[in-house]
C-alpha cells in the first residue's frame, strides 16, 4: 500500500485504474476519447504514439485510445483524485505528452481547419479538461481552478527544461 493510499482509501476501488508509486495511476482497462483535433497523416499512418506505445492519437479521426498500462499524474491543481477528475485528467496528460516529445511538430494540427500551434494545442488541452470536468458533475468552480492551474503552470513551456528532474517530482 502506498502512502496516497493509505490517506485516500476510498481512492483504492476506482474501477479500471490502480494507484502507482511515481506517475500514481496506472490504467487497467482500455479509455477511448474523441477530440476535435485533426492531423492530416500519411496514408500509411494510422496513429501517432503520444509518449508510448500506450497513448495513440487518431489524427484522422480525433480519437484518443489510452491502453491498459498508461500512466499519468492524475489532475492538476488542489484536489483530490476522484473518478469523476482521473478520465479528463487522462486525457489531458496524454495531450500534453505529444507535446513534450515534439509528436505533433512534424504535422499540420487542425482545430475545425485551422492550423494550431503548440502553444494552441495546449490551451486546446486544458479548455477540453474543462469542458471534461464539466461534463462530468465537477462544480465549475472546482474545474476552473485546475485549469487555472494547468494555464499558468511553469511545466507547459517544454523547452530547455531538465526533464529528468522534473519527472523525478511529478
């Protein structure tokens, strides 16, 4: 048992996903999301890998398929992980994956035709954690301080960071 765990116990049956010592949660089950986000692949690409072979991004359709053994850090922000944060957090940290290892630089990324940048896809990112949040019962309040959170965060500028230490404490 680890030590979030132990002070969160009525975290410990959340059905499909298990607590990890590093990231914290480790998906058991396979999570599908459909973004508005398209990236015009070649016709012998069928995905690209957000980070690992655990996240694939459907650029032709906008899916996001997140396999059995993905992990992530959970939500942003003062909360507590509960099952209606982890999915739009999921989803959120595979986004920025892609972002963190240059997956989208080399691809045209479109929101309803027009070309994102990188800085684009990332408030993309976070107003669809929002949005996630929303949808599932999160008081708006409560979502708006995690994305907050997630806008002004010192992590979102990839460059020149020493990712080996900031992995170490996430």
């Amino acid at each position: 048992m680890t030590l979030f765990e132990f002070l969160f116990p009525f975290l410990r049956n959340i059905p499909g996903v298990r607590a990890i010592h590093g990231h914290k949660w480790m998906l058991e089950d396979q999570w599908e999301f459909k973004t508005d986000l398209r990236i015009d692949l070649p016709n012998d690409v069928d995905y690209l890998e957000l980070g690992s072979k655990k996240a694939q991004f459907y650029g032709k359709t906008g899916w996001i398929i997140l396999k059995p053994g993905f992990t992530w850090d959970g939500p942003s922000g003062p909360t507590i992980d509960t099952d209606n944060w982890l999915k739009p957090s999921a989803e959120h940290d595979a986004l920025y994956a892609g972002l963190k290892f240059g997956v989208f630089k080399d691809y045209d990324v479109t929101l309803e035709g027009l070309k994102l940048n990188h800085e684009q896809i990332r408030k993309y990112a976070d107003d669809l954690m929002y949005e996630r949040l929303v949808e599932n019962g999160v008081h708006e309040f409560r979502a708006g301080y995690s994305w907050a959170g997630v806008r002004v965060s010192p992590w979102a500028s990839w460059e020149g960071l020493p990712w080996s230490l900031v992995n170490y404490w996430m």
